[in-house]
C-alpha cells in the first residue's frame, strides 16, 4: 500500500504494495537514503511469488516480539515482505492492504517528542505534503488521529518516518491513509496507500483490515 524506501545495509527494505502493489512508501536505511529519492519502487504489502497463507494470529512485530500489536489475519491475506518493527499484508481480491509500524523516529524527531496532533506536526514540518481530513478516532480503546497524507505536484519524496534504521516515504502518485496509534511503547502507524482509481474498494478494505489489529 504505502512506499517505503528499501534499506541497506542490515535489513532489506520493506514494500507494502497496494492490492498487491500498493506502491508506497519507500524504506531506506536512513543512513544510506539519499534525500528525495525512492530507493524502492513500493513498500505496499509485497506479495510472495506463491501465495502463502498468513497465519492465524501475528503476535509482536518482526524483530520486536514483546512490541504490543497483534494482528488476526482472515484468510487470503498474503503476507509481504517485513522489516524489523514493520509488517504488511496484501488483502484479497485485490482490493488493497495494511502496514503495521512501531515508528522511531517521524519527520526526524524521535517519536516520543510527536505532539499528539501527528497531522498538524506534519504539515507544519514538511511543505511538500498536503494532510488533509484529520480526525480524532479510537482504536483498541485508545486514542489515536486518522488522516490522509499526500505529495504536492511536482515535489519530491523524502523519508518521513523510521522504523529501526529503515526509513520510508511516500510515493508521488500514491496517497496515504493513516492511522496514528499511541502504544504503551510507542506511536504506532496502521497505513495502506492507493492509486486514485482504487480509492473506495482500497479505502474499504482498509476500514475492515483496521478491526483485525489489536494495539495495546
């Protein structure tokens, strides 16, 4: 769904693709990203050459098993490709995914130090997205903020936020749906992404895919 600008060294950078190309946001090691440019093509829930089934129940995060997230996948999710404190999933039919992140570190600030207005945070922080449509919601009983993030015309993605040394941004042509979650360990991103033909079955999809994570 969301791009994601791949990493190196370490950890391979994690795609989520939007109904199975969700091109999104691009993973980077922040080290290594260079600023504008997408290392990956899309960190939209990558599918797996042979459809896997995903598990019945996703407890932690990659790399971070004590983190407070659980997912219950139904069945034809497809796993994608995971980094460390990330994961995705494309959703069946084609109709979208979901990401689930522990973010470190947002727009270069560690995330303890996010206000809890993540949307206006951002768009004070980075003139070249437009956040639009942010809204107090809860989710797992806590509080959380939705809100769509996408690139101004002509501006060029950089990395946004960081998940353990991998960074990611969003595509130019592929705007985010993002849920913002505040974790007993942190601020935790459920996203997915788009292309604007795709916009209600993707955004449907999603709303779904949200009642099947758990954070705590």
């Amino acid at each position: 769904m969301t791009t994601r600008t791949t990493h190196r060294p370490a950890v391979t950078a994690y795609l989520l693709m939007l109904a199975l190309t969700l091109a999104g946001c691009t993973g980077i090691p922040a080290s290594d990203a260079p600023s504008g440019v997408a290392a990956s093509e899309s960190s939209a829930p990558t599918a797996s050459p042979a459809p896997v089934s995903a598990p019945a129940t996703v407890s932690g995060l990659p790399g971070l098993p004590d983190f407070p997230v659980e997912v219950f996948p139904e069945a034809g999710w497809v796993p994608g490709e995971s980094d460390d404190g990330a994961i995705s999933f494309s959703l069946p039919e084609g109709a979208g995914g979901i990401a689930v992140h522990a973010v470190k570190t947002l727009a270069g600030i560690p995330q303890a130090d996010v206000p809890e207005d993540v949307a206006a945070f951002l768009q004070e922080r980075r003139d070249e997205l437009v956040v639009t449509d942010p809204r107090a919601v809860t989710h797992s009983g806590l509080p959380a903020q939705r809100f769509r993030l996408a690139m101004r015309e002509g501006r060029t993605p950089s990395d946004l936020w960081a998940v353990d040394g991998t960074a990611f941004k969003p595509l130019e042509d592929a705007p985010l749906e993002v849920l913002a979650v505040r974790s007993s360990q942190g601020l935790v991103f459920l996203w997915t992404e788009w292309q604007p033909a795709d916009e209600q079955a993707a955004l449907a999809a999603f709303d779904a895919a949200l009642e099947k994570v758990r954070v705590s």
